[in-house]
C-alpha cells in the first residue's frame, strides 16, 4: 500500500502550489503596442511550473497577457516615449492585487479582485533585454548618450562630443552678417571698394557674438 504522505509533506506541496500561483517580475516580449493607450500584448518570457499527477514538475507556456500598460519615465508634465515595436522586450512587474480602479480613476481604490500577485496585473518596464542584445554603443566614461536605428548616438556631455547650435543663435548671428553686407554695399564705392571693405570689417568686427551652441546637448 502506499505511504501516506507526511503533514510536513503536505504542507510543503501546498507551499509549492501557492508559490506556483504567485508572480513578483519577469521578462516578457512585445507582441503589439498601442501607441495611442500606451498599453501592450505582451509574452511572458518564462514557462511556468505545475507539478503532475506523479508529483513531477512540468513546464507549460503562459498565455499572452493583453492590455499590459507601459510604464514610460514621467514626473512633472515631463515624458519618455519610445517607439516600442513587437519583438522588444520589457519586465513584467505583477501588482499585489488589482489595479483596474486605480487605472481608471487614479484614486485611492479598493482591489476588488483579491487574487495575489495574479498574471492578470502587470506593468511593462522597458529596457529588459537578453544578453545577445546588449548595448554596442555604450559609453566606457561619463556621458548619456541616445542610441538611433540603424547605428549611431547622440551625445550628452563627455570628451567625444561638441555642443550643437542652437537655431535662434544662428539666425540672429546670420541676420547681423546679411545687415553688414547690406550697408557696405550701400556705401559709394559699393561692398567691393575699399569703402565698403572698411565698413564690412567694421560691422563684422565683433560678428559672430556670444557663442551660437547649447550649453548642454551634444552631438557626433
């Protein structure tokens, strides 16, 4: 006959069967995002554990969770928004108990669903990605930089960098050179004289000014 199991061992198998149900983080992969909603289907990216009837444990794909809200960086009316395309990968975070109110009024709520840490409630971070797809481009020293398709960055701060310029700087700098040109070539022996050179460099003296570049964004 067989044995019957032990309160400890019962114990441990319903242990095992809640820890089973109970989701903290994972990382997933985009199936589609809603730029509009800011929401995702998203593909947990670890199986889950079940055990059989023999006791073993067996693996099984989880299902595609729907309507997953992407939680972009923001604070202050500021935002980070990215294209997010099907094929990146985020972390799921998984919710203590629902959030459905909370999503839909921002108020203190009650859960209403008391489940725990149910796949059903999750935010997707962005930024999760295997080791295969690491950064080639990142930084050895002390500078952000924004990486592009298709290769290349932009710079912020660093030694490999140079400030831009910045468009009012440059149209105030161009309209004082298109002025200088104008009145030399008012003067009585016209902008190629030796009147209108006098007057040309002296307009220019000065030009351009202040320096036309931010004084914080950099470029390559």
């Amino acid at each position: 006959m067989p044995l019957e199991p032990t309160l400890a061992e019962v114990l441990d198998d319903h242990r095992q069967a809640i820890l089973g149900e109970l989701h903290t983080c994972m990382p997933g992969r985009v199936k589609s995002y809603d730029a509009a909603k800011q929401v995702a289907d998203v593909v947990p990216c670890l199986r889950g554990t079940i055990p059989d009837a023999e006791g073993e444990t067996i693996h099984e794909d989880l299902p595609v969770i729907p309507n997953v809200p992407v939680a972009w960086p923001r604070g202050g009316g500021y935002y980070l928004h990215l294209p997010l395309a099907a094929g990146d990968h985020v972390w799921l975070v998984f919710n203590e108990a629902s959030i459905a109110q909370w999503r839909a009024t921002g108020e203190v709520s009650d859960p209403g669903d008391l489940r725990r840490g149910s796949l059903s409630y999750p935010f997707a971070l962005p930024g999760a990605a295997p080791d295969k797809a690491k950064l080639s481009d990142a930084p050895a020293s002390g500078e952000a930089v924004f990486g592009v398709p298709g290769g290349g960055v932009f710079r912020v701060g660093g030694p490999a960098a140079t400030l831009v310029a910045l468009a009012q700087k440059v149209d105030q700098a161009l309209a004082q050179l298109k002025s200088a040109i104008t009145t030399a070539a008012g003067t009585e022996s016209g902008a190629g004289g030796l009147g209108g050179m006098s007057a040309l460099n002296g307009a220019l003296s000065s030009w351009p000014g202040p320096t036309v570049a931010a004084t914080k964004l950099k470029a390559e």
